[in-house]
C-alpha cells in the first residue's frame, strides 16, 4: 500500500512538472488557436443576427495573433460591424499600424480626460469606460470619440446609458 501511494505521488508530480513545461512553453500558442477558433464562432453569430462584434484582446496576445484577428475581420467581411477593445496600448498600437479603418476602443475602469485624450490620439477609436459621466461624455463627442459601456445586462441601464450619451452598450442580452 505504501508502494503505490508513494508512485501515485511521483506520478502526481510528474503531471505537475510537465504540466508546467507544456504550459509554460506553449500556452501562448495554443491560448492564440483558442482565441481564433472562438472569433470564428462569434462572428458568424454576428453576421446572423446583424449585431454589431465588440471583440476584447488580451495583454496576452502576441503582435501575430492580433494580425491573425485582423485577418480574420477582414475575411468574415466585418470591419465595419465591430470594435476591437483592449486594456492595452501595445495591442491598439498594434491594431493601428496594421489598419486604421477598423474601429479601436480604449478600455478603462473608471474614465478621465486623459483617457479620452489617448482615444483621440489613436484615431477612429471609442472610449470603453464601465460608466461615465454627462461632462466627459460631451467632452468625448465634442472630439469626435465614440462611448462604449461595458458590460450592462439590465434593461433599466439601457435608458440611463443613452441619456448619458453612450454610442453602444457591450452586453450579453441579445435583445437589448
């Protein structure tokens, strides 16, 4: 009994350490075939039920995969039916030297000024606050930035949103 406790162990441990190698080696890789593999599906879902693709990039994402999104845009056809979102800078910046008609959004927490100032630098990029304010929802139109709220799924916020002058809700009600 001791014998097979102790080699369940070792095997318990050796799951452990390849686990680690695999995943250390090639989770970028294959988190990217993931990720392509599931915008295929949303933006067939998309094209359905003519809904407009608010697609978030990770920090995780090498420069290839957000080309490889890119790509993927461009072929479905959707350029003009989506919003690539992201955290991070390195990923817009990315977006934007490889294409500019696609619509960007810089997504922030809480937003500021400054923020909207960084989205109007990026050019055809939204600004994609969790919640805003009349003030700098007009400071953002005034100069041109779109205003994407994320991630409202109650049809009391709908109407609260718009009066703010929200350009899009992200959501996951398809009917909202």
């Amino acid at each position: 009994l001791i014998i097979i406790i102790i080699f369940a162990v070792i095997i318990y441990i050796l799951s452990i350490i390849i686990f680690r190698i695999i995943s250390l080696k090639d989770l970028k890789q294959l988190a990217s075939k993931k990720i392509i593999w599931i915008l295929n599906k949303r933006t067939k879902i998309c094209k359905k039920y003519d809904c407009y693709a608010i697609i978030e990039l990770k920090k995780t994402l090498t420069q290839d995969s957000v080309k490889k999104v890119l790509d993927i845009i461009k072929l479905e056809n959707i350029q003009d039916k989506c919003l690539i979102i992201s955290f991070d800078e390195e990923v817009l910046n990315t977006i934007r030297e490889n294409d500019t008609s696609i619509k960007i959004g810089y997504l922030v927490k809480s937003v500021s000024q400054d923020d909207i100032d960084k989205a109007i630098n990026y050019k055809n990029c939204a600004i994609c606050p969790k919640a805003i304010s009349e003030d700098l929802a007009k400071y953002a139109h005034k100069n041109g930035v779109q205003i994407n709220v994320w991630t409202a799924d109650k049809y009391a916020q709908k109407a609260i949103l718009h009066a703010t002058g929200v350009d899009y809700i992200t959501t996951n009600i398809l009917d909202m």
